[in-house]
C-alpha cells in the first residue's frame, strides 16, 4: 500500500523554459493526474550498471522528457538484464536503481505523469516471458547482432553464454507487452529486440487471439556523443561525462577532451570533424548563432583550443546545475523514492496482470473449469 507523506517541497525548475515553479510534491501521487485512457502507451528504460551520463541524455532521457506530455509512459529499471553480464556484482544493483532513479528524477521525468518500476518486483514479466520463450527459436536469438556483440564485449563465448543471457531478448519483448506499449523509444542497438518482440506478437496473436499490439520502435534522431577520447561515450572506457559530475570533474575533463590532432598552435585552422568539444557544443549550445561564430573562427585558426573549451565548460555546468539541484532535492527524501517506486510497481503489476490474463485466455490456459 502506498503511505502519504506530507508536506513534501521541492523545487523543480522545468527544462524547457528553466524558471523556477514550486513544486508542490505532496503526497504526489494526489495530484497524479494519469487520465491515461486514451493515450497511446510506451515502454522503454535502462539496464541499472551505474549512474548515467551526457550522451545518455542526449540519446535518450531528453526525448523522454517530450514524450512523456503525450504518451502514457512506463519506464523500466531492468535489473534482471544486468546479471547477463554482471552476476559477480550483484551487490551493486540496488545502489545503481537508486542512481538511475535520480537521474531520471533530475533530467525531469516526472512521476505525477509517467510510471517507473523494477524488472523483478513484477513477477508476470517472469511468467509472459516464459510463455514468449516458446514462440522463438534458439538460432533466431543466436543471429541476433546485438546479443552477438554484446557476447564479444562481455568476453563470454559460445559455450559459457547463460540461458538467461541467450534469453534476454524475450525477456525484453515480456518488458514491452505486459503493458502491451505500442511504441518503444530505443537506440539502434535495440533494434533486433524490438524485431524479435514484433515477431513474438505476430505469432502469439496467429496461433492464438490477438492480445498484443506490434510496438514500433522510435529511433532518436540526435547522433551518438563520443566520450571526451573520441571513443564511444561509456562507463567502461572512463571517457563519460556523468549527470552528477561536480564542477570540477567537469572542467577536467573538458581540458583533457580531444580536439583536433592536426592542430599544433591556436593560429593554426582547426577541423570540426571527430571533434569532440564541438561534438558537445552542437549537443548542448542552444544558441545556434554564436555556435556558428565558434566553428566559423576555429576553421580559421582565431580560436585557440583553451578557449573554446572554457566556453564549453561554461555551457555544460550551466546545463547540469538544474539537474543537479534536483537531483539533490530527491536525494534528500528517501521515503519519496520508495514511494515513487512502489506506485510504479503497483501499477505496472496491475496492468501486466490485466495482460497475463488475456494471454492466458487466448491460450485457452485460464483452466476456468477447474480454477476459481
Ligand atoms: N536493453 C535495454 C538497454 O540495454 C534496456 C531495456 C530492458 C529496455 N528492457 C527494455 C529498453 C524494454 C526498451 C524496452 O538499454
């Protein structure tokens, strides 16, 4: 059951137009206004391996924050996708659903609108996956490109990879249908378990009833950020720059981040390809002008590299400084994220034991005659 606590006040300063709105958070889920009938719904989330970063944000948490004023959204925190390849650190996992809660609180997703809950705590994703497990064939599973790189990255060969490792991808698929979501905002990598999802609908509704709708995948359409090496941006690689990284943390990375190897002097023309502090400043300098001015004076050589990163720096602490505000209001109110959670699990329960039972039915496995 879910407890009320009082008298809750936090600031949060809303994104987009960055002013200050009391907000009022007390016992948010009064206000919980999910008039959620008619609005299409959408699943999507991430694996809780640790805090998240710029290019997160960027690739996805800032396209959620939009969809989230018209979709009626479920955000997942799938922890049993995490002991695919981390199962000697499970330790770990409650501490970073905790880190992924508040960074997704502090970005601006909002729970008064949008539902977040744990993989594990609703146990009919377990049961639908178990079923779906059915539907697909090992050798589909084992083309998939991205289980196949992530089996490289992981340093798991063939015969060492888990059943479970194997079977995440239908484990997915059972994220996004107990909900029965229709869309599913995702990264290109996700790609091939949205397939095998759309698959698994198509099927489940052929041999049976048509219980599930076919999700669609919505791409985001900003380009990957390198970390500050040119690399890919992640954790592994210490190349990130972290949501919750301190001033400090910031400026040193920034003055460490790679620029343009060519360029020996600051008198010297600069390129922009590869270039990661301009990588940044098309990400996050919305003043698309003095953006233009920047490049336009680096490619001529009258900009050195210290400048341009200070100017970074400035725009990126001013980006996070809000995130970090309310990040920190969050961190302060543990009974509120434990509230957050359990109306999230609560609801997702609900609605994937609406879900179970249809399927259930359609399979002629409720056992009406036998079962009250
Ligand atoms: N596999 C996703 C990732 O690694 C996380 C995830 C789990 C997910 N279940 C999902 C994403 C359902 C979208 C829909 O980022």
């Amino acid at each position: 059951m879910l407890c009320l606590y009082n008298n809750y006040s936090i600031f949060y300063r809303s994104l987009q137009d960055g002013k200050l709105t009391a907000a009022l958070v007390m016992p948010y889920h009064f206000n919980m206004k999910k008039s959620t009938d008619k609005k299409k719904r959408i699943l999507t989330g991430d694996r809780p391996t640790g805090a998240l970063h710029i290019g997160h944000y960027v690739g996805s948490l800032a396209n959620r924050v939009k969809l989230q004023n018209e979709y009626d959204c479920f955000f997942i925190i799938a922890d049993y996708q995490v002991l695919t390849d981390h199962l000697s650190d499970t330790a770990q996992i409650e501490g970073n659903i905790r880190e992924i809660l508040l960074d997704w609180l502090a970005v601006g997703l909002d729970p008064e609108q949008s539902t977040f809950f744990i993989q594990s705590r609703v146990p009919q994703i377990a049961e639908l996956t178990m079923y779906f497990s059915m539907i697909v064939s090992v050798p589909e599973v084992q083309r998939n490109p991205t289980v196949k790189d992530e089996m490289k990255a992981a340093k798991i060969g063939k015969k060492e990879m888990s059943y479970g490792f194997l079977g995440y991808p239908i484990s997915q698929a059972a994220d996004i249908m107990c909900v029965r979501a229709d869309l599913v905002p995702v990264g290109e990598d996700q790609l091939p378990h949205i397939e095998h999802t759309r698959e698994i609908v198509r099927r489940f509704n052929r041999l049976f009833s048509p219980v599930f709708p076919e999700p669609k995948a919505l791409l985001g359409s900003f380009p990957r950020l390198p970390g500050i090496d040119g690399q890919k941006m992640s954790k592994s690689r210490n190349n990130a720059i972290f949501l919750k990284d301190s001033p400090d943390e910031v400026r040193k990375k920034i003055m460490q981040a790679y620029t343009d190897p060519t360029r020996i002097h600051a008198t010297d023309p600069g390129h922009l390809e590869g270039n990661v502090v301009f990588a940044y400043l098309d990400a996050f300098l919305s003043d698309k002008d003095e953006l233009a001015d920047w490049k336009k004076k680096y490619k001529k050589g009258q900009v050195g590299d210290v400048v341009i990163k200070k100017r970074l720096i400035e725009v990126l602490l001013s980006f996070l400084e809000p995130i970090q505000e309310r990040r920190a209001a969050f961190a302060a109110k543990p009974g509120m994220l434990r509230e957050i959670l359990e109306y999230g699990i609560e609801r997702t329960t609900k609605e994937a034991q609406a879900t179970l039972e249809l399927a259930r039915e359609a399979m002629r496995m409720d056992y009406r005659s036998l079962l009250s």
